[in-house]
C-alpha cells in the first residue's frame, strides 16, 4: 500500500489555511517592527543629550533677566548703607543677542562705585562664555548736617548751629558729616551760609589749649614725673607747640594735649 504526504497545510480547510497565513504574516511583521522600534528609541535616547545642548546653545538670553540681576546684585550691596537706596538700571538694547547662560554672574568691575553713575557686569560660564556691562544709577537719601544759621568764622559749633537735611548724599562729593557729634564744639574755618552741607574740612578741632586760661604742666623724665600749673600764653591745638607762664614767672614751651594739659619730656 502507497502513502501519498500531502505538503504541510495540504488536508486541511482552505479558511483554516488562510487563517495560519496571516497569523504567520501578523507574528513576523510583529517582530521585525519591534526590532525596529527598539533600534529608533536607543537612537533618540543616544542623540537626546547632544539635542538638548544644541538647543540650549542656539536658545537666545532673557535681556530682562539680566536686568533684573543687576537690579537685585544692586539691591544687596546697599542694604547695609544709611539712608533709603533708590536704583534704576537702564535696559538693554533689543537688537543684542546672546547664548542663553546657566547661571548669569553679577560683579562690579575694579574701580566702579556702588552709588552714583555705576555699572554691574555680567559675565556667563557655560555653555558659551561671554560678558556684559549693565548701566545703572544709584541714589541714597539720608540725612546730612547742615548750618542751621549763618556760621561766622572763628565759631565755636553748639547743636543749636546745626540741623539734619534729608537728600541725595550720592549726589554730592564724598565725605559730608551725617551727624552732629561729628561737628560740635569744632571751630568754623570760613563762614558757612544757612542751609549749607558741611564737610569736614570747613571745621578744625577745638583748641586744646586756650590762651590764659589754666593748664596742668607735666614734666617726664628718665624715671622721674613733675607736675604744676599754669596760664597758657597762647593758644594751640593738640600737637602743636604751646608756652605757659609758671608761678614763678618763668615760660616754659611744650606740647599742648587734650584737657589743657603741656607736656614736657627730657
């Protein structure tokens, strides 16, 4: 007896046949798609970083955000100082462009002032390196000594001779007393008009030693201390040389110090 093989698929329903074609056809395109889908994820995952870099690159800087650095950096510098700090910064011109910054750094350049006309650079580190100047300007109202009323030359300050003015100290030259502890019972060199700012070298010192009147002589040697009184016969400030007339009629010359006293060494 002869067997006859029928070809695999052969024997069986013409629908069965076309149904284990196509699940054959399904299964392979299944898995070549896979296949293919795998290979495109690890290529987006291996060029992410290097997208993300060029983006980060081409990507334009906030021109605001600068300025608002400067604003802030400005802001905090004067904090600590006396008065009430009033800051404008200039924007910047639209027309510039640069590589966004990770982390913008504000810095005042060697020499610029924290008041007055100034200027904040900027300068950036990564992912390109680049620097910018920011103009800004800074007022400081507090208050400043002034005359209170006309200040002839030669005069003694008392507090009734000075008043406290509310200003822009920034905007005048450095240096103007802010308090009157800074003045009183300091000489007036030239005479100072009512109103007027007063600075430090407009007044001198007040003698140490007043002409006539009484001043504690002291004499320093090798070992040896001598006091006595006098009447100064002229007047002069702490430093300066000063003569006093002794009891018994001799002059003596020193030099003049704080609380009327001259002082001699050997």
């Amino acid at each position: 007896m002869a067997f006859v093989m029928n070809p695999p698929g052969q024997g069986r329903p013409v629908s069965t046949r076309k149904y284990l074609a196509t699940a054959l056809f399904l299964s392979s395109a299944w898995m070549t798609g896979g296949a293919l889908a795998q290979s495109a994820v690890l290529q987006t995952a291996s060029l992410a970083p290097a997208q993300t870099q060029t983006a980060r690159a081409t990507q334009a800087q906030s021109l605001d955000e600068l300025v608002r650095i400067a604003e802030q950096f400005l802001t905090e510098k004067t904090r600590d100082l006396a008065g009430k700090p009033e800051i404008a910064v200039s924007t910047l011109d639209s027309r510039l462009k640069l590589p966004a910054c990770e982390k913008p750094i504000p810095y005042l350049s060697q020499g610029a002032r924290i008041w007055g006309n100034t200027t904040v650079a900027i300068r950036c580190e990564t992912p390109e390196p680049w620097r910018i100047m920011v103009k800004a300007h800074v007022r400081i109202h507090a208050p400043y000594l002034a005359a209170a009323k006309m200040l002839p030359q030669g005069h003694v300050l008392s507090e009734a001779d000075l008043t406290l003015i509310t200003g822009d100290i920034t905007a005048m030259r450095p240096g103007v007393l802010t308090g009157k502890e800074h003045a009183i019972g300091r000489t007036v060199i030239r005479s100072i008009q009512p109103g007027t700012a007063i600075w430090p070298e407009q007044l001198r010192a007040a003698r140490a030693i007043q002409q006539g009147q009484t001043v504690r002589i002291i004499s320093r040697g090798n070992g040896f201390v001598i006091s006595g009184e006098g009447h100064a016969v002229n007047s002069a400030d702490e430093g300066q040389v000063a003569k006093a007339k002794m009891t018994n009629g001799s002059i003596i010359r020193g030099i003049a110090k704080a609380d009327g006293v001259i002082e001699i060494n050997f």
